[in-house]
C-alpha cells in the first residue's frame, strides 16, 4: 500500500492539523497544571487528583457521549468540543493571572483548578468518540488503517512538541502566558476546522433508545475478542505504568533538572512512539499483531523500572524514549483493529469504551503513582507499577492463546479489495 495515501485527501490533512492542534493544547496545558499544582503544594497526591478529577467525568460520560456521537453530525460535535476545551483554558489563563493568585489562596486556586480540569474531562468524552468517527467520513475504508497510522503518528508528534514546549515555556513565559498560548491553539483549531465539510450521519437507527444503544455497543466490545484483548492488555499497563504523573517530582527533587529538564523527560516518550509511527508507515504491524502487542507491553513494563530505579538524567530520558517506541507499536495495532472491526454506525460508541479502557486509564493511573508514592515513596511507586504490567502481559499471554495467533494481514488486505 502506498504509505502516503490517506495524505492525498485534502480533508485529511486539515482533520490532521486540527488533531495536531488540539493534542499539542491539550497536552501542554496538562503539563503546564501539573507544574503548577506542584509547586503550589509540593505533595505526590495533589498530581494523582489531577488525574482524576478528569478521569471521573470522562468515564462516567463515556458511554453516553458514544451514544451521541452514533446520533449527531460529527463535525459540528467536534467545534463544540473545541469551543468547551477553549472555554476551559481561557479560565485556566485567568486563574494563573499573578494578581489573582497573590489575592487568593492556594486552596482556592487549586480547587478552582481542579473544578476546570473536571469539565475538561467532560469535553474529552465526547472529543475521542468525535474524532474517531469523523476519520471514517473523511476517507475510503481501503485506506482506513493508513489513516489511522497518519492519525496516532501525528497525535504523537503533537505529545513531543506539547510537553517539550511546556517545559521550556514555564522557564521562558511563566504558566500564565503558557496557559494563553494554549488557548492560541484552540482558537487555530477551530478556524482550521471550519474547512472540513459536514458529513453523513450513517447510524440507521437514529433515535434508538439510549439504553438499548449503550447494550449494543458494549456487547460489541465484549464479544470481539481481538478488541476486547487489545483495550484490556493496553489499559493495566497504562494504569500501572503512568510514572509520567510523577515526573514533576523526579524533575525538581531527584534529578534535579528544573522545568527545563523536566519539558525533556516528558517529551522522550512521545519522541520515542512519534519515530516508531512514522517508521510503521512504510513498515506496517499487521502480522503476528497478537505476538508484537504482547513483547511490545512487556518491554515498556520494563523500561518503567529502568525509569523508576535510574538516578541519571540521560539514562531516564533513555529509558522514556524506548517506552515510548514500544507503546507506539501499542497504539497502532490497537487503533488498527479498532479501525477494522468496528461498523460505521457504531465508531462513536466503540470509541467510547476504547476511551473508558484506554484513554481514561492514563489520569486512572496518574492517581495510582500519586496515592502509592505518597504511601511507599516515589520510587518505589514507579518500581511496582512497572513489575505489575510485566505480571499482567505474563498472564494475559498464558490466558488467551487466541490473542497470542492474532493476525492482521488477511483483515487489511480484505478491506483493500473492498476499497
């Protein structure tokens, strides 16, 4: 297949742009909060509640905002999203205003802080359901798992730069003009958005009942093994290695490299995953899926420890970069069988669930290394979560000799006759 098909459609790149943008706000300005929270309270546990404060809404609306997402036109959702998460940072870059904050108390700013992180998780459940559908409107299926490997790659490079210049514009700006250029970006966003088209709405069962809709879309996940194994597997090394939660501390009290520093070590990961989807462009992951998600899981579990244990700067960057590869190979073979398997009419609700399992897991597991860090230590934490995903993979492998056989090849290249 040609490696550059899904870019020889004009919607895509600009869907491409807007992902981009939007990624690149939305991660930096979690970094941006995390760096704040921090050095307002100094305590691992004020990181975990970050994550959940979005993790709550985002999971407890998942199903339903699949639901809607299966009902409504997907481009106008999306500018709704857009104009939610706009919203939220224009009251982010109100609330880190200098006068405010030397007027105000910490508690106060920080409980503000965390009410806005949680209408943040709010847009997010309906944001990936959005957007995951939306690419199935803008391209052939042929093209569906290119597409969708220009789609990760480019939500990874948006997870290098995002960070990468968080770090760099605390250092140079401060948080309050970081919060303001983040808010820059949603404004892009939505601009560029209005570029794309309205599209079909291909749910033949408009205005089926919210509950019979839910029922079908999880049964669906359910009893598709290949998806059912790939958002379980994905989803407890997520949770069990989300030692990026803790970076602001190994950042300022373990290796001692500032915000600087600190943009460096959470932008390895996505440097690492961001070289591993541009390369799996000409070198797709389709054979032996099964086999290649499994080592790839293991190994991240691996590098987790390496992390945790490492009191060198170069070493720890070493050691994010690798387990960012490995969870790129993760990712596309995830979203590849997502993209596959999943009928037009249920990518919103698919979608949805691949967010409970996945997506929310990440602040699900930022709480885990704040609450076992503040109960065994930071290291310690990091050391634990890395060794449980290594048990899970081990397990799982044992478990499901199905998964272990999964192929994708014949899948892929059915889908090109059909295209």
């Amino acid at each position: 297949m040609d490696p550059y098909a899904a870019l020889r459609y004009k919607e895509f790149n600009i869907f491409l742009i807007v992902r981009f943008a939007m990624v690149f706000a939305w991660s930096m300005q979690f970094i941006v909060i995390e760096w704040q929270v921090y050095s307002l309270t100094k305590d691992p546990l004020s990181l975990g509640i970050i994550g959940l404060m979005e993790v709550i809404p985002a999971v407890s609306m998942a199903l339903f905002a699949g639901h809607i997402v299966d009902q409504k036109e997907k481009r106008n959702l999306l500018v709704k999203c857009i104009l939610g998460f706009s919203v939220i940072s224009f009251g982010l870059f109100i609330l880190s205003w200098p006068e405010i904050i030397a007027q105000t108390s910490t508690h106060t700013i920080l409980y503000a802080t965390y009410f806005l992180v949680f209408l943040g998780g709010i847009v997010r459940a309906f944001l990936g359901p959005t957007i995951f559908s939306l690419i199935a409107l803008i391209v052939p299926k042929k093209i569906y798992p290119n597409a969708a490997t220009w789609s990760s790659t480019t939500w990874q490079m948006a997870s290098v730069l995002g960070p990468a210049l968080a770090g760099f514009s605390i250092s140079w700006m401060g948080v309050h003009w970081s919060m303001c250029l983040i808010f820059a970006f949603s404004v892009f966003a939505l601009l560029a958005l209005s570029q794309i088209s309205k599209k079909p709405i291909l749910n033949p069962k408009i205005g089926e009942p919210v509950f019979k809709s839910l029922k079908e879309g999880l049964n669906f996940v359910f009893k598709t093994k290949a998806v059912f194994g790939a958002l379980t597997l994905d989803m407890v090394a997520v949770l069990f290695g989300g030692a990026v939660a803790l970076l602001p501390i190994f950042a300022q009290d373990i290796l001692h490299v500032g915000s600087e520093g600190f943009g460096v070590l959470r932008a390895a990961p996505a440097v690492g995953a961001a070289l591993t989807m541009l390369g799996s462009t000409h070198f797709p992951l389709h054979k032996h899926a099964g086999k290649k998600l499994l080592f790839a899981v293991f190994a991240f579990g691996i590098c987790i420890i390496v992390f945790g244990l490492s009191t060198y700067f170069w070493l720890s960057v070493a050691a994010l970069f690798i387990s960012g590869a490995v969870d790129g190979v993760s990712m596309i073979i995830r979203q590849t069988i997502l993209q596959l398997k999943t009928p037009d009419h249920m990518r919103g609700r698919v979608a949805s669930v691949n967010s409970m399992f996945v997506g929310s897991s990440n602040e699900l597991g930022a709480f885990e290394s704040g609450l076992t860090a503040k109960l065994m230590g930071t290291v310690a934490a990091v050391v634990f979560g890395g060794s449980m995903t290594l048990l899970i993979v081990g397990a799982t492998a044992i478990a499901s000799p199905s998964f272990r056989k999964l192929d994708l090849q014949k899948e892929v290249e059915r889908h090109e006759m059909e295209g």
